[in-house]
C-alpha cells in the first residue's frame, strides 16, 4: 500500500473540532503516515501547536505563522509567541505566511512587511517557509529573492502560478505543492506545470478543510484525500503510485527535516 504525507492541512481548526479521531484514523486507514498542521494566525498557530505538542511521536508535525489575510493583526511585527513556539523541534516550518493580492483582506503594504519579516525569522531559526501566493507570484518572488529565502528555502503550497514562477521559486531552492485544484478538469495548463517540473521539487498537500479534491469537491477536505492529490500527479508524471508516493515523501522529509519515513 502506498504511503503518504500531508504537507498542509488546518486540523487545529475548529472544523475537525467534533470528529477530530474519526479523521486521524481515516488519514492512517488511506496509508497517510505525516502530516504537517498549519496556522495562519497567532491564535490557530498556538492551538496547531498545542495539537501537535499532544499528539506525541512521529505522525503529527506543524508550522507557525500568520497568513496573509491576518496580516493586520501582526502589522506591529510579528507575535513574540509565534517566534518563541518556531523554535520548538515539532515545528519544522515557518507559515503559513505569504502575499493574497486575490482576497485583500489585509492591506498590501501590510501583508508585503509582514512577509518580509517571516522570512527574516525563517532565515533566523533556519527553518523552511511554508509560502502562500494568491494573484501575486511576481510580487512575492521579488520579495523572496530580496529578502534572501534562498538561504531558507521552504514551499509555494496550493501552487496556483504559471510554469515559469514555479520555475523562479525552484531556482531559489523552494518545492511546490499540489493540493486539490491539481484535480480540478478546467485546471489543464496546472496539470501541464507539474508534468515538466522536476519531481524532486515537488509535493502534495490537501489543505484541508479546504479546497477538496474533485471526487468530494463541495464537501469537507481531509488528510485522507491527499491520495486523490497523488494519483492525479502519478498519472500525469506516468509513475505508478507508490513510486510517486515515495518521492514524494522523500522530498517532504529532505525539506521539513522530519526524519526518514
Ligand atoms: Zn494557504
Ligand atoms: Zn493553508
């Protein structure tokens, strides 16, 4: 049975609050082995670590960090909490964090400063950052290559750009992550992308409970879809799944540092 990890996904949030088990045990009975657990502000960053902290051995790792649409609640700097927590060997990632020029939820100027001050923090700690653009690759490319994230690295996740932004991103030594929208039919030239890209850049995530893969588009995301992310990407790379679900894992643990599988 093939084996697979989760690189992003919010299981802290209040979504999975009522059958959180039920949802550990479907994502262990669909071959899921790790799982990297997101927050995207101060607040669900210290419940993704707390959830992370209590989970024990092995399976459960996180990110801290706030998101772009959050970014107006961290524009006096970033919250001593989540710089204290991302020292801490469960939390392999710094994130997420990022540029959403699609939603604006927080003001441009804010989410650019924000930003800049994730990657001086990831370069700090020496930690991956954990990377989401919306509507805005040239904007966040340009502040990644400013703010030297080379010396990071870390992931574009839910990868949405155009071939050559991933290519800009994997020439600053960052993965790119696949979540559902691979799986989506009008996503044509998303799947044309990950076809040419080199495969020991590239990863899978669910993003849960967003963005659910096309066979339970509509509903809940969770772990255990990850592998709809994973067959989608081992056709259109002509590998079979376990060979793609290896790579794949081999990639999540040569950037999260989370140990061999
Ligand atoms: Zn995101
Ligand atoms: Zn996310």
């Amino acid at each position: 049975m093939p084996r697979f990890v989760d690189t992003h996904c919010h299981l802290a949030m209040k979504d999975f609050s009522e059958d959180l088990p039920e949802v550990m045990d479907r994502a262990a009975e669909a071959g899921v082995e790790r799982i990297l657990v997101v927050g995207s502000d101060e607040a669900g960053s210290i419940d993704a670590f707390g959830l992370v902290k209590r989970s024990g051995a092995g399976r459960l790792f996180t990110a801290v960090g706030i998101h772009p649409h959050e970014s107006s609640s961290a524009s006096s700097g970033i919250p001593g909490t989540v710089a204290e927590m991302v020292r801490d060997p469960k939390v392999v990632a710094v994130g997420e964090t990022g540029l959403d020029f699609f939603y604006d939820h927080s003001p441009r100027d804010v989410q650019e400063r924000v930003f800049s001050e994730h990657v001086a923090l990831a370069r700090k700690v020496k930690k991956p950052l954990v990377v989401h653009v919306r509507d805005a690759y040239g904007e966040a490319l340009k502040i990644l290559r400013r703010e030297k994230a080379d010396e990071c690295g870390g992931v574009i996740h839910c990868f949405s750009g155009s071939l050559e932004d991933a290519i800009a991103a994997i020439d600053m030594g960052f993965f790119i992550s696949f979540a559902g929208p691979l799986t989506y039919p009008g996503n044509g030239p998303l799947r044309e992308t990950a076809a040419v890209l080199p495969l020991e850049r590239l990863l899978c995530e669910t993003d849960a409970p967003y963005l659910s893969p096309q066979p339970k588009r509509g509903r809940r995301n969770e772990p255990a879809n990850v592998a709809y992310v994973y067959q989608t990407l081992a056709q259109i790379r002509g590998l079979t799944l376990e060979v793609c679900a290896a790579n794949i894992s081999l990639n999540a643990s040569r950037l999260f540092r989370w140990g061999a599988e």
